[in-house]
C-alpha cells in the first residue's frame, strides 16, 4: 500500500515552479504538462499530486518529508529562492528547529496553504 497525497493549487504553473525549481521535487508523468488538471510530482520515493481540479474546500493539506540533512536541504532551498518572510511568527517557517519530540524540522508552506514539513532526527 502507498499513500500519495493530493494539493490543490490555484495555478500549476506557479506551483510547478515551485516545487520543481526551488524545491528537488520532479514531473514523475510523462504525460503530465504545466497545463494538466494533476501532475505526478516524486523525488526518491516521496510522491504526490498537484491539482486544479478539486473544490474549493481542499485547500491547506500538509505531508512529511523525511531528509537525510535538514539544514542542507533548507540552505540549499533558500540559495534556489525559498522566501521564508511569509510566516514571520512561525520560527518553523523561519529555518530548521529541533521540536520536543526529537525530530529537527522546516516548514514550507506555497501560495496555496499547502506544507511540506522537511523532518530528520535531531542529531
């Protein structure tokens, strides 16, 4: 069993960029275009869709990525253009923290209210 789950965004092609320009994820359909309704998005066995499509009510829905280095991963998202000034009371938005129950985490949320929380082990 896999469990992929689905955004919704109000514009892929802004999407898109998003997370395959600034963050690692890429097109994992072939037949998948900026112009689909869904699109296929992986990256070393973490997958899931983008759509248009869905009602309104889909908005904000949230996954965990597991890295194998959160602060690299982070440095490496924000040189690409990751603006970490949308949630300026969210330190988790803000950069790498170790949480209380021992995981190091980043947030990122797109234009959309979707997160990716990036998690590794606290080292």
């Amino acid at each position: 069993m896999k469990l992929i789950p689905v955004f919704k965004v109000r514009d892929m092609r802004s999407a898109l960029k998003h997370y395959t320009e600034v963050l690692d994820f890429e097109m994992t359909d072939p037949n998948d275009t900026v112009d689909s309704f869904v699109v296929d998005l992986g990256k070393d066995g973490a997958d899931f869709q983008l759509t248009t499509m869905e009602g309104d009510y889909l908005f904000g829905s949230v996954a965990n990525v597991w890295v194998d280095d959160v602060d690299a991963a982070f440095a490496k998202y924000v040189s690409r253009g990751l603006d970490t000034s949308g949630k300026p009371n969210s330190p988790v938005h803000q950069g790498p923290v170790n949480q209380t129950w021992g995981r190091r985490e980043f947030y990122v949320t797109d234009a959309d209210g979707n997160t990716l929380r990036f998690c590794g082990l606290v080292k």
